[in-house]
C-alpha cells in the first residue's frame, strides 16, 4: 500500500516536473536559460517517473530493465546537453545578461 | 458516422496528401525526398490502424491474454519500413551526385540549366 | 481515454507535417522529420504493434536522420524560397484528391472491429497455428521468418541491392582520410560514447536472439548494431573508423547474409521439402522451424547492418572528399 | 495514475513541439527535439505499463538510444556545415 502511494506521488510530481520544464522551454528569454530550465527539470523528471514506475514493476526483469533505461538516461541527456551548450557557445551565442540587452548573438 | 472509428484514416488521408503536395509543389530534392517519407510513413499508419483489434494487445503470445491484434501488417510494415530506409537511401545517393553534376538540388534551376 | 491519447498524438503528427511544408531551413526540416518518426513509432506502439515501433524507432528517428543530414552537408542548407511553380494548381490538386479519398474512406470498416476483413483472414489464422506449428511466442517473427519466409528473402534482397547502387553511385577510392573533422572539442561526449558503444553493441546481440520472444529481430538489430558504428565513425572520424572496420569484409558480409538466408532455403530443399520449410531441418518439425528461423534473423541481420554501414561509410567519405578537394 | 503521468507528459511534449516550430535559432530547435525525445521514452514507458504489458520496455531503450545518436548526429553534421559555410563564403567573397 505504500509503494502505491509513494509511486503515485513519484509519478505526479515527475509529470509536474515535466511540464514546467516544457513551459520553462516555451517562456524563458535566450538559449541558455532554455537550456537551463529544459535540462535540470528534464533529468529529474526522467528520474521520478522511472522510479515511480519501478515501484509498480510486476516482475524482476521489468525492474532490471526500468533500471538500465534510467542510467542510459542519466548518462546521455546530460552529455548532450552538455555537448549543445558547448557548441551554441563557441559558435558565438552569448548569454543573456542583464547590462547586455541586445547582445544575443548567433543565426 | 462515427467519428473515433474513421479519425485515423482522416489524418492518414491529410497525412498523405501533404506529403503528396511537398512532392509535387517544391522544387528542392531534398525536401521532396521528405515529402515522400512522410507519405510511406502515413501508409504505414493506415496498415497498423486497420489491423488494430479492440481490447487486444500486442501479438507476442502469453497465458494471461486471449486477444491480439492482428500480426500480419505488422510484418508487412516491418519489411517495408527498412526497405524504404534503403530506397531513400539511393534516392538522396542521386540527389548528390545532381548536386555534383549540375550545382544546385533545386529542380527548376536543373531544367533551365537542360534547356541552355 | 486511450483513444484521446491516439488523437493527440495524430494531431501532433498533423501540426509537424504542416511545420515541415512551411519551413525552409533543411537542417530544420530533417529534424521535424526525426521527430515525425519518433511520433508515428510512439503512435505503433499504442497500436499494439511493438515491432514495427522498434523499427520506425530506429530507422525512421535515427538512421534516415543521419543519412539526410549527411546528404544536407553536401547540398546545401537552404531552399530556395521563390519557386516558378503554381502552387495554387498543386494545392488543388491535393485538396481534390484528398477529399475524393476521404470520402472513400467512410465506407471502411472502423478501427478496431475484431469482424472486419482485415482481421478475420489469414492474419487470425497465424495468431492461432503459431503455437502448433513453430512454437515461438512472437507472432509477427514467425510470420516473417517462417510463414512468409519467401517474402522476407525478397526484401533482404532489395536491401542488398539497395547497398549496391549507393556503392555504384557514390564509391571513390578513399583519400587520406586522417585530418577530417571528427568533434575533437567534445571530451565529454567521447569518453561517454566509449563507455556506451559496447553496450549498444550487446544490446543489439540481445535484440537479434530474443526476437522470438519479444520485439525483436533482424532487421532491428541489424539497424542498432550499425548505429553504434555511425557512433564511433562521428565521434571519432572516418579515418579511425576505417581502422575498425574492414570495408571489404563488410561488403563480403553484405552479401554473406542474403546467402545465408538462401542457403537455408536450398538445405530445405536438399532435403525433400518445400524452399524455406524449415521442418525438413531437423528431425523434429517444431525443432527446424526454430533453427531455420535463428539462422534466417541472423542473415537478414548481418545484411542489414552491413548494408547499413556501407551506406553511411559512402555517404561520409564522399562529403569529406568533398571538403578536401575544396 | 498512469493517465495523469501520461497526459502531463503529452503536454510537455506539445510545448516542445512548440519551441521546434517557432525557434528562432536552430540551437533552440535541437534542444526542443532533445526534450521531445525525452518525454517520448517516458511516455512510452508510461504506456507500457497503461495497456498492461511492460515487459516490451526493450522499445523504450532502442528510443533513449536513437534519440542520442541522431542528437549527436544534427550536432555534429551542423558544425561541420557552418565551418564549410563560412569557408566557401570566404572563397566566393576572393573571386
């Protein structure tokens, strides 16, 4: 009964999560804090809903398996994350400081 | 009419026919080429959709289960998914070599450049 | 409620074909594209056809993303935006034969009717001899491997053959490919893919022998199995890449796997039996049909992967010439 | 249960959509396809577990693992087009 509970609330807070990222990715002013809102809640939602789902797993392999998929997850989205950010920097995209108004550079 | 019953085909027809006019309408090869991804992808919904059994479940057999959808256009498809991977591929092999030959993918510079 | 999930994910599949006739920008396009595939997989796993999700998973988000990109880096980015065409003509055209269809499509039976023609014919009849007959408990393997094993020999053949005519079309003898572009600047995303492209390669072993029990099976692991080359050969270069693998072998291996997949056909008919009735081989029916399909998935897997290889390897070694002779 | 995660993650998944179509960079596009892998590895373990068969969760990897590989891929292949842009806009600005 109360891994019931506690996966309900793993798996509400990760939808939440998700969806705040997502509006954070739609409102926010420049890449960088696009970026910055997508992939920190992105990570955290993948995690919550994964382990929601773990606690409802009807069988060992299932759970192997939820398991594999979240260290995939934690492995890669952060790397390419990374990867991105690094590559919109050096491509002359400047964040978007508060005295640097227009300085937002790029394609 | 039921709606919930036939609003897959409507999307696969609409589907089909933007892909059909990314075809026909724009002169770039490499677009048209995606045009012609999302048409095959939408004969692909058709297939699955109407193979599609109410209540069923996945056609891997199991005790705890009785009803399947139907497995037949799910091989088919599966075939022709990757069978259309290899075509795309020799397509935009062509499209390169165009691209080398004439300078440009967009279709109505290839035919002024013919005519001259 | 699951068909309100079905019409969202329809409606985001509409909303991303109208993005991608309107866009201009073919980096743009292409991801849409990747996106468009990854949609229609989520929508063939909902309609309970788990392999060809895992197909279009792989294929139509992955493999023609990257053979598209590689293609836009030789031709070019942009579309042009004015275009001599009448696209009001192409419009109608469309809009015509679109509603015609439409209105063709209100005679078909509706989704999901366990009675309709499609679901009564032999498609039910497989579902119900499969346990008898092969004994595996994925279906749609032993449809494709066994029951239509004739049809699957002539798409590995296509695919094959598919293989030969980008190598005709696009094959130049390989340049000094060493100083090419690999993302040097990307540490991170290097010493990850090191530690990931074993596992790829494990998993896509998984999925070519666990296809009669789950989703799975050649052609799957055949595009996975190739994926974690194009991993390596992007991260690290062609020139390592090459050094990895043999070229040659592969174009061996390409036609190594149509030839497995014949040879168990002829074996059958060695032996007195039909072309492809793998009853005849081994003493036991049920135990034939399971080493005719093991060794069919194999060949359909190890041609796929090569033919994989050598598409992308043509591609990305003609681009590089490119930058080189520039 | 399953419904409320998976139609959070629809939503989720609609407003990347969002952010694709309207760019305005191609950096913000790529990392709206990013998200958009994401949440579809999430919702389809999600709907693994909604129809009640979970043991197919080898889908879920095979989408975490595409999703890398074509984002690496769009990364690396628009790099290498904006250095070869920006040398063949040098060549044609010296003839």
């Amino acid at each position: 009964m109360l891994t019931h509970y506690l996966s309900w609330g793993l798996l509400v807070l990760g939808g939440f999560l998700c969806v705040s990222g997502a509006i954070g990715l739609l409102r926010f002013p420049d890449f960088f804090t696009r970026m910055h809102a997508a992939s920190v809640t992105d990570t955290l939602a993948a995690g919550m809903i994964m382990c929601g789902l773990m606690l409802q797993a009807p069988s060992w392999i299932v759970f192997a398996k939820l398991v594999m998929i979240l260290v995939f997850i934690l492995l890669t989205a952060p790397t390419s994350g990374h990867a991105l950010a690094k590559a919109a920097l050096h491509s002359g995209m400047k964040p978007l400081l508060p005295d640097s108004k227009h300085a937002q550079g790029g394609l | 009419m039921n709606i919930s019953g036939l609003f897959n085909y409507w999307v696969v027809m609409v589907l089909m026919m933007i892909g059909f006019y990314i075809v026909i309408a724009q002169p770039n090869l490499i677009k048209k080429l995606v045009g012609l991804t999302l048409f095959q992808t939408s004969v692909f919904i058709m297939y699955i959709s109407a193979g599609k059994v109410t209540g069923g479940t996945a056609p891997i057999l199991s005790d705890s289960f009785s009803l399947y959808s139907n497995p037949l256009p799910h091989v088919l498809i599966l075939t022709a998914i990757v069978v259309g991977i290899a075509t795309t591929a020799v397509g935009l092999s062509l499209v390169v070599r165009i691209k080398e030959s004439y300078g440009t993918v967009e279709e109505n510079e290839i035919h002024n450049r013919d005519k001259s | 409620m699951e068909a309100t999930i079905h019409m969202i994910i329809l409606s985001m599949l509409l909303a991303v074909a109208i993005a991608i006739v309107r866009i201009k920008d073919l980096f743009a396009v292409v991801m849409l594209a990747g996106i468009y595939g990854l949609l229609s997989a989520t929508f063939f796993v909902l309609m309970d056809a788990m392999d060809v999700a895992f197909t279009e998973a792989a294929v139509g988000a992955g493999i023609s993303t990257l053979l598209m990109l590689t293609a836009l880096s030789m031709t070019g980015r942009y579309a042009s935006t004015g275009s001599s065409y009448k696209p009001l003509l192409a419009l109608g055209l469309v809009v015509f034969t679109g509603a015609m269809l439409i209105f063709g499509t209100t005679d078909l039976p509706s989704i999901g009717d366990p009675q309709s023609p499609v679901n009564t014919h032999v498609g039910y009849d497989y579902l119900a001899t499969t346990p008898e007959d092969i004994d595996i408990p994925n279906v749609v393997a032993a449809v494709l491997a066994s029951y239509r094993g004739f049809d699957t020999f002539g798409e590995v053949v296509v695919i094959f053959t598919a293989g030969i005519g980008v190598l005709a079309l696009l094959m130049r003898t390989p340049l000094n490919t060493s100083a090419v572009a690999s993302m040097r600047d990307h540490v991170v995303l290097r010493v990850v893919a090191k530690m990931l492209i074993p596992l790829i390669l494990l998993f896509g072993l998984y999925v070519q022998f666990h296809g009669e029990y789950g989703p799975g099976g050649g052609f799957q692991a055949g595009v996975i199995f190739a994926s974690a080359f194009f991993l390596y050969a992007m991260l690290f270069g062609l020139g390592a890449a090459r050094k990895v693998i043999n070229m040659t072998l592969v174009r061996l291996l390409s036609a190594l796997g149509v030839l497995i997949y014949g040879s168990v056909g002829l074996v059958s008919m060695l032996n007195g039996h039909n072309f492809l009735d793998y009853n005849a081989l081994a003493a036991n029916p049920i135990d034939g049909q399971h080493y005719g399909i093991i060794l069919v998935e194999l060949g359909v897997g190890i041609t796929v992967a090569s033919v994989m290889i050598i598409i992308f390897f043509t591609f990305s070694s003609r681009s590089q010439n490119e930058g080189d002779s520039d | 249960m399953f419904t409320a995660a998976a139609i959070a993650v629809l939503v989720a998944m609609g407003l990347a959509l969002v952010r694709a179509f309207a760019g305005p960079t191609l950096y913000d596009r790529i990392l709206a396809v990013n998200v958009f892998g994401t949440k579809t590895v999430l919702l389809i373990a999600i709907a693994g577990f909604l129809t009640g068969r979970p043991e197919f969760l080898d889908i879920v990897m095979v989408y975490a693992l595409m999703n890398f590989i074509a984002g690496i891929g769009i990364l690396r292949f628009f790099e290498y087009a904006s250095a070869k842009e920006a040398t063949s806009q040098n060549q044609i600005k010296e003839h």
